[in-house]
C-alpha cells in the first residue's frame, strides 16, 4: 500500500465537482442494480433490517453496484453485531449502578473488563469504517456534497478567454 491520500474514485470525484476542470481518467464503472438484492443468508435480524434502509438509500442514490455486495453485508453484519452486543451491555448495566457492568468477575475470581466491551467497541469501529467508504457518515457526506453546493461564484479569470 502506498503511503498518503487514497485515489477517489471517479464517480465521487463527479459528485464533488471538478473545479480544476482536468479530466478524469475512465474507470471500469461496475453493473448498476436493478433493485436492492436480498441479502445474503447470514443477514439476519437487525443487519436484515440494516440492509433493507442503507442498501435502499444506497440504491436510490445510485450508489450500489454489484461489486458493493459485500461491502455492504459486512458492514450490516457489523452493525447487527454492535447492536445486539450494546443492547446486551445496556441489559447488564441496569442491574449494576455503580461499574455499569464494564468490570465482571473471571472464573478466577477477579475483576476483569466485560467481553462485551470489547466487542461493541470492535464492532462500532467497523461499523463507523464500512459507512465512511459508502458516504454514510456526516463527514464523508460533506466531502462529497462540498463538490454539489460549493461556492457557485466564476473565477475572477473565468471571462479572460471568453470574447
């Protein structure tokens, strides 16, 4: 992997705008879908339902192809992880006032962090990761509407040539 920026793909550089006017290199454009495909059989629950709202937003937007499939049923199945170990936690946490249920005793006897810590944190990680590659993210979404509603203002040499 190279050291510095990821390459943008063409398609968001569109979206952005392309205020130095260079042209864009041609980029094999994947298969648009139809319809939002069902998901994969491991989907269940509150991925399932994950899937059916972003993978429908995604779609109307135009931003899921065949090749995302993946991506997005790993970053559903990361959100129905998260979501069931928090909901978990949060079950724990009410009979527990004080440590809310983020230190629990090991079969030794000892005081030791909640696996459930770990795992909301792992998966909220991921989850925040996989929506940022498919713009779902407040700055994700801002980097590529800057493009949209950016300064609609000419340049001060914009009519130099013009004539």
């Amino acid at each position: 992997m190279k050291p510095g920026k990821r390459p943008l793909p063409t398609h968001l550089k569109l979206l952005r705008g392309n205020p130095g006017q260079r042209r864009l290199p041609d980029e094999p454009q994947p298969e648009q879908l139809p319809d939002v495909p069902e998901p994969p059989p491991f989907i269940t629950g509150y991925a399932a339902d994950e899937w059916w709202s972003t993978g429908t937003e995604l779609h109307r937007l135009g931003l899921l192809t065949k090749v995302d499939v993946p991506a997005l049923a790993a970053y559903c199945y990361s959100y129905g992880q998260w979501r069931m170990a928090a909901e978990a936690l949060g079950r724990m946490q009410a009979g527990d006032p004080v440590m809310h249920s983020m230190i629990v005793k090991s079969k030794f006897g000892e005081a030791v962090q909640n696996p459930l810590v770990s795992i909301v944190r792992k998966h909220a990680g991921d989850v925040v990761r996989f929506a940022a590659e498919f713009g779902l993210t407040p700055a994700a979404r801002s980097r590529i509407s800057a493009g949209i509603h950016g300064d609609n203002s000419q340049s001060k040499f914009a009519g130099l040539l013009a004539g």
